[in-house]
C-alpha cells in the first residue's frame, strides 16, 4: 500500500513539472563552429622616428660664451707733492761769497763753506749736524761737520766750517747743503749753492735761521 503511494506521489510531481515546463519558451544556445580556419598574419609594426610625424624638433638654443670684460688698468698712483715741513731755513743774506780770511797764507790753494745756525731768539746754536755733498772732477764729495767746532771762534759761537777743496773750482748746483740734529731727524731741505774759481771768492757763508 505504502509503495503505490510513493508510486502515485511521483507521478503527480512529473506531471506537474510537465506542465510548467510548456508554459516557459526553451532557449537553445548553439554554438556555431566555423569550419575555415583564418589565416593570421603577422605584421611587424614599423617604428616611425618621431622627427618625421609632422612634430618639429625644437631648436636647441646655442649658448654663446659671455665676454669677458678686460678690467681698466687702474692709474698708478703718484705721490702727493706733500710740503716737507722744516723748521730752519737760509738767513737772509746767505750764501755770501768772499776771501778765505781764516787761512790767508793758503790763499787759491784752499775752498771751504763756515758759518752759523740760530734759533729763534737769535742764539747760535751748537752740536747740529751739517752735511755738504757733491762732485769734484765726477768723484763724490761728503763733508759732515758740528756746529760749535769751527776753530777759533773765526765765523762767530758755534760756527761750523766745512772745507771742499784745496784750490778753487767753478761749479753750479753741484754742491748742497743740509742741516740735521744728532738723532737724523731732518732741520732743513738740500740747499745747493755755486762755487767760483776765483781767489777772492774761496769762502762761501752760509747762515740758518729758526723760521
């Protein structure tokens, strides 16, 4: 009994699934094989430069070196005609030109400078230096001498006599003078002066002042 109901409730399922089963459109998926075979070509693709699609390659701009500027040269600088400030100068009256009355007997045989330096008060003053230089015949001359050594008092206090020469000579701007103190430290500026080859004319007195 129980079997023909299990026989008779599979039935009943079958014949319902029927039913539905019209009421629904059955879809065939058919899968077409192509019985050709196509060919397949292979193509190499052809790399075209990048200069020839119509793209202008851009222009590389050409860097031109900078000039150099070639620097002035600067002006060498001259020395500025600065004042030397001495504090002695020429007397008035000097130089003066006369016979050597110190030595009479050498007569023409003897040529030499003598005289004095003062300070402002008029006082004559000693141990400064006098320095004469020049030329005799083309050979240097250098003479230095103090103040206060003339002998015999014979230019006055403290002169100073300084000889050259034992004979005359004619000369222009050959001979100079300057003063100094013991330390070097400079009193006056080169003062050039004239010799003569005359007898009478041996001497020459050169005095200083304090200005």
């Amino acid at each position: 009994m129980k079997k023909m109901l299990l026989v008779l409730g599979l039935l009943f399922f079958f014949c319902s699934a029927c039913v539905l089963l019209e009421e629904f459109p059955i879809i065939v998926i058919v899968t077409e094989t192509s019985t050709s075979q196509s060919t397949a070509v292979t193509r190499t693709p052809t790399i075209i430069p990048s200069s020839t699609v119509g793209i202008t390659p851009t222009k590389t701009a050409t860097i031109m070196p900078t000039a150099t500027k070639t620097p002035s040269p600067s002006p060498t600088p001259q020395p500025s005609a600065t004042p030397t400030a001495v504090p002695y100068q020429l007397q008035s009256g000097s130089p003066a030109y006369t016979a050597n009355f110190g030595y009479p007997e050498a007569g023409c045989n003897w040529l030499g400078v003598g005289g004095q330096i003062f300070n402002e008060n008029g006082n004559p003053i000693i141990n400064l230096v006098v320095w004469i230089r020049g030329k005799i015949n083309g050979t240097p001359f250098e003479s230095v001498v103090l103040t206060g050594t003339a002998e015999g008092d014979k230019y006055g206090p403290g002169g100073y006599e300084a000889v050259i020469a034992n004979t005359v000579l004619e000369s222009s701007g050959v001979f100079s003078i300057q003063i100094l103190d013991l330390s070097g430290n400079v009193l006056t500026d080169p003062i050039s002066f004239d010799t003569h080859a005359n007898c009478g004319q041996n001497l020459i007195l050169i005095n200083f002042t304090k200005k």
